[in-house]
C-alpha cells in the first residue's frame, strides 16, 4: 500500500509541475495599416478578422487612415501558435497573413501592413514578367465612349515597338520571357504621383496613360510614360502627333516615350538578372529608335560588365 501511496504522490507532484511550467493565456496584440496598393492611400472600412482553426477569436473595421488594433487571445500552449489574419473589402481582392503567436502571448511580427489590389484591376493583373501595361487614354469629347483608345494604343505598341525585341535570340526557346504590351482601360490613375504605384501593383516595367487629341483626320496622343523602377520622376510626357490609330501599325510614337518604354523593359531584364536578355533588348532598341540613347546604352554597359563578372567567376571555379 505504502508503495502505491508513493506512486500517486509522485504522479500528483509531476502534474503540478507541469501544469505550472505551463504558459498562462495572454493577450496578443496586432496592429498595422491596410493601404492601397496603387495608390498607398489609406483604405477605410476594410474588415480584419483574426481567426484560429475556423474560430474568429477577434474582428475590427480599419478607420479613416486605415489603421486596426486587435486583441485577441488563444489558448495556453508551450508551443507557438498560428493564427490568421483574414483582410476583405467588396472593392478589393481579399488578403491574409499568419501570425505567429509565441507561448508568452505576445505576437513574432506585432505589426502587418496590408497593400490590398482594387478589383477593377484584377482582370490587369499578369503573373509574368515585362509587361507594358496601357492604361486609360481620356477620348475626345467628340469621340464615342467605346473608341477603345488604350486597346489601340497597345496595338501600336505590339505592331511597332515590340517585334524587334520578340523575334530575339533569346526568346526563340523562352516565348515566356517576351515582352508584352496589355490593355487595362480600368486603370485610371487620378494623380500623376500615382503612375509609378499602377506600374508597381500590375507588375508592369512599363505603365502608359494620357489623353487622345483630334488632329485634323488624325489624333494626338499625349502620353505619360511611368515604370515601377522609378527611373523617371515624375514620368515622362511626350506628344505623339498625328497618329493614325484607326490603323495602329501606320504610325510609331514619339521617340521620346519609344525610348523611355524600352529603357523600363531593359532594365526589367536586368532587374530580374536576365542580362544576356537585357544586353540584347538594348541592342534592339538600335533598330527602333535608330540610336541608342543614352540611358539604355548605359544599362547595356552594366549588363555587359555583369555578364563579364559572371563569366570570369564561372572560370575561377572550374
């Protein structure tokens, strides 16, 4: 008997120290931001809810400057734990987040910035890289509401800009890695402070927007060419006069925004560590603008001096 007694004596002194080794529940507190993705403005009245396993431990509506707090509490564990962060608006593409919450309580990451993506832009979005994305052109008063400038616009782009660069060496056996132009008439940046963002959120080297002009039987482009390097701040505008767009492989655009469009595109490529790729684009660019101006020959020469590197490090292993 006295041995049994001994047993759950000790039995009972082990559970005691384990349940008091063991965390006791706390508060986690979450904070952050849910902001815009194109534009960085604040987005009010998006929902975060915090939840676990199906359970909603926590939710909250973001404010004016689009700010959250949320407490929340999960059971008691000596392990860490994740919780989700679920971040919806009807205007936006949802978003989420794990946090991992840590046996004290207290949050790994305190803090989770949200870049929410409008869904009037969905439709714009490409997984894949060098892209030129048209967006919308503002038509003449006199012009029906369907002319579908920003379409005729990328046709332009596609039959006069592009060719040289996707008949390369480089694309025959990776079609995937040509550039290529799109149409998202949804994008509609109200400020010119904005152009950089759209570029940035649809993952475009290149973003295009402006306004459609008459001209006699012809039409007037005027163009801000923006890219998500920021290379020109604030974006470059340039005048395309007398554009036939009811034929858009008739007339080429300004030489100012063709080079700054292939400016962007190279340095994609070499952004992205394509550099044989970017060394090529920059010589095709000879063949578009009949030079090679002095921005993209200067992304050629570093391009070409990487390859170098790489070329004399892949000798020194061997």
């Amino acid at each position: 008997m006295c041995c049994a007694h001994a047993r759950r004596a000790l039995i009972a002194i082990l559970v005691v120290a384990l349940f008091s080794t063991m965390p006791a529940a706390a508060d986690t507190a979450v904070a952050g931001r849910v902001i815009d993705l194109a534009t960085g403005a604040p987005i009010p009245g998006a929902k975060i809810v915090a939840s676990q396993a199906g359970a909603t431990l926590a939710s909250q509506v973001t404010g004016a400057e689009g700010k959250y707090l949320l407490t929340f509490r999960v059971g008691a564990r000596a392990e860490s734990q994740v919780v989700t962060l679920q971040v919806e608006r009807a205007d936006y593409l949802p978003q989420a987040a794990d946090v991992v919450v840590l046996p004290s309580g207290a949050a790994l990451r305190p803090s989770y910035q949200f870049e929410l993506l409008s869904a009037s832009l969905a439709d714009c979005y490409q997984p894949r890289d060098h892209l030129v994305i048209v967006g919308y052109f503002r038509p003449p008063a006199s012009s029906a509401a369907d002319a579908q400038f920003a379409a005729r616009i990328r046709d332009n782009v596609h039959g006069t800009l592009l060719p040289a660069l996707q008949q390369l060496d480089a694309f025959k056996n990776q079609p995937a890695l040509q550039p290529v132009a799109r149409e998202c008439s949804n994008a509609r940046p109200r400020e010119e402070t904005h152009y950089s963002g759209y570029a940035k959120a649809l993952g475009a080297d290149a973003f295009l927007t402006g306004y459609v002009a008459p001209s006699g039987q012809l039409f007037k482009v005027e163009m801000w060419v923006a890219d998500r390097y920021e290379l020109r701040v604030p974006p470059l505008r340039a005048t395309s006069a007398n554009m036939n767009l009811d034929d858009p492989d008739a007339t080429r655009l300004n030489a100012a925004s063709g080079t700054a469009i292939l400016h962007a595109l190279a340095v994609g490529y070499e952004k992205a560590g394509q550099l044989a790729e970017c060394v090529q684009v920059a010589d095709a660019a000879k063949k578009v603008l009949r030079t090679v101006p002095a921005e993209i020959a200067a992304t050629r020469a570093r391009c070409q001096s990487a390859l170098a590197h790489q070329g004399l490090l892949r000798g020194a292993s061997q």
